[in-house]
C-alpha cells in the first residue's frame, strides 16, 4: 500500500538548469529531442496495453472464475496481512514539467510476511520504482530508470483483534540510475498502518516519516511525510469500491508548494488469470493541493498477484 513518492525541489531544479546551461550542445539537444518523442510514445503505448489490460480482464473471464471470498479480498486490500503478493502498480501523470508532458512511475512491491512466533509476524514490503520523467525545467532533460528503492518492515499481532495493526522501520536506498530520478540521500523513518474490517468495509491509514542520515551535502535534505487513508467497500462477485490517496507533504519545502493533496477513488475486482488469484484495480484522482510544475490530475492502474495460503 505504500507510494514511493520523489519530488524535484525548485533549488534541485535550478541547480540541474543552471549545469545544463553551462553545456550546450545542439547535436546532444537534438537527440534529447528524438529521445523525448520515443519516451513520449513509449508512454502512449503503455496507456493503450493497460486499458486493453482492464478490459481484458473484467470482461474476458468467466463470472464463475471471478467469485473469491470476501477474506481473500479483504487481504488483498490489506497492507498488512499474511499473504504473500506481488503488486505492479503505474501511475500515469499527464502535463508535468516545462512542456506540460506525460510522467509515468511503475513500481513493484513485493510483500513477504514473515512468521516470528505463535504472536508476532514481520510483513516486508520492498518498493522498486522505474520511473519516466519529461524535461522538467530549461535545461532539466526528461530521462528514464530505475528510482530509489525502499524497504519497510511492520511488526504486527498474528491474531487481529477488532483493529489490525503494525509498525516497524523504513529505509530509502540512493539506488536511482539518473541524478533527478532519486534523491542521493540514505533516509530512514518510521511507517504504522491501522485499520479495521467490519461487514463489507475495510478501511484504515498508513503514516510514514523519512528523514536522510547520509549523502552528498550538495543535495537537498530529505523530510517528508506520507499520509495514506484507504476505504473499500467489497460487492459481489469479486468486485469493490475503493479509495486510497496518497497524501504528501515535503516539510523541506515552502508552505504553498509542501502539499500533494489527490481527491478521487475507483473500483478493483478480484479474479483468476488460469489459477492464479490477481487483484485489479483503477483509480482516478485530482489534486486539490500540488507544488508548481506537477500534474493536476492521475491515474493509478494496480494488478496485484495473490499466494494465499492453502488450507
């Protein structure tokens, strides 16, 4: 359930202008031109396969193969339970950067519960992003690759109570192939999820705080909260509302470009792929609060791969 979320500072963005400035080079710009329109097509292509995908999907299989009990679902929806999955999550972000382009992240956020003893169980939730980005600002050139990854740990009961629960560390790696695509720095914070499951709902929050400990001095310091509310509403048939922004907020920023505020929701269905158990879902949202130069409006498409335990 968590969202890798990197934002460009205005400093980071004037500093890289400024390099590229120093630099020109017409034969380097006109490749960075051609570069652009293969990513921007690369992009175009990647919305047409995950509409076909959601179509595909819902519509293709069979009704009988798209009922799953409702506690499979609930656990899907949970970002917490002991249930091994694999989710791909891509957010498409349209008009960002100078020339009001497309953005695209794809993440993959393997989940591997870890039983420690009769009461207590580790849930790891590793978050590798490959990440698309246009020409940010003059001189900034859009580039491609892979993000810094993170690694977060909860502790949690084994046996849920009325309120499910847990809570551990969480660690970004400078692992970023390309100097706008991460930050540069180590950070470290805290991360708890709570929430509870009651009749069709379930419905909770995740919380985290990273703060950098380590890293090139000339990069921007790293402070900055994520704040996730999720609601779903389980129908029949394997199918759920749901809604889960991603509320941001980079403390290192002026006031009235600190906030990422995204208002929306959508609907997922849970169904087999052969016998394999996927989670799908889309969600659309507009940011009621965003810093200069990022999207107004984005997309979210999610397929989740499920191991349930056998009984």
């Amino acid at each position: 359930m968590e969202h890798l979320h990197y934002e460009v500072s205005q400093k980071e963005l004037r500093r890289l202008s400024n390099q590229g400035a120093e630099r020109p080079n017409n034969r380097k710009a006109a490749m960075m031109s051609v570069a652009a329109s293969v990513r921007r097509l690369a992009l175009r292509t990647a919305h047409v396969l995950a509409l076909t995908a959601i179509i595909m999907f819902c519509v293709a299989v069979l009704p009988t193969r798209a009922q799953e009990p409702s506690d499979i679902a609930k656990q899907a929806q949970n970002p917490i339970a002991n249930l091994i999955s694999v989710p791909i999550e891509n957010d498409f972000n349209p008009q960002t950067g100078v020339h009001k382009d497309d953005s695209y992240v794809m993440q993959m956020k393997p989940v591997v519960p870890i039983t420690l003893s009769n009461d207590w169980i580790l849930i790891s939730r590793t978050i590798i992003p490959v990440i698309q980005v246009p020409d940010l600002a003059p001189g900034v050139n859009g580039t491609s690759g892979l993000g810094d990854v993170q690694e977060s740990l909860f502790l949690s009961p084994r046996r849920a109570g009325p309120v499910i629960w847990g809570a551990g560390p969480a660690i970004s790696f400078p692992t970023a192939t390309q100097s706008i695509l991460g930050t540069k720095k180590v950070s470290i914070g805290p991360n708890i999820v709570v929430l509870r499951s009651q009749g069709h709902w379930l419905f909770g929050t995740l919380v985290q705080n990273l703060w950098s400990v380590a890293g090139p001095s000339s990069r921007p310091d790293v402070n900055q909260m994520v704040l996730q509310p999720f609601v779903n509403y389980n129908l029949r048939h394997g199918w759920y509302l749901t809604s889960s922004p991603i509320l941001t907020a980079n403390w290192e920023a002026k006031p009235d470009q600190r906030w990422t505020v995204p208002v929306g929701g959508g609907v997922g269905r849970i169904l087999h792929i052969g016998k394999q158990p996927v989670n799908l879902y889309t969600q659309f949202f507009g940011n009621a609060m965003r810093p200069d130069g990022t999207t107004s409006w984005s997309v979210r498409f999610d397929m989740q791969f499920l191991f349930p335990k056998k009984r």
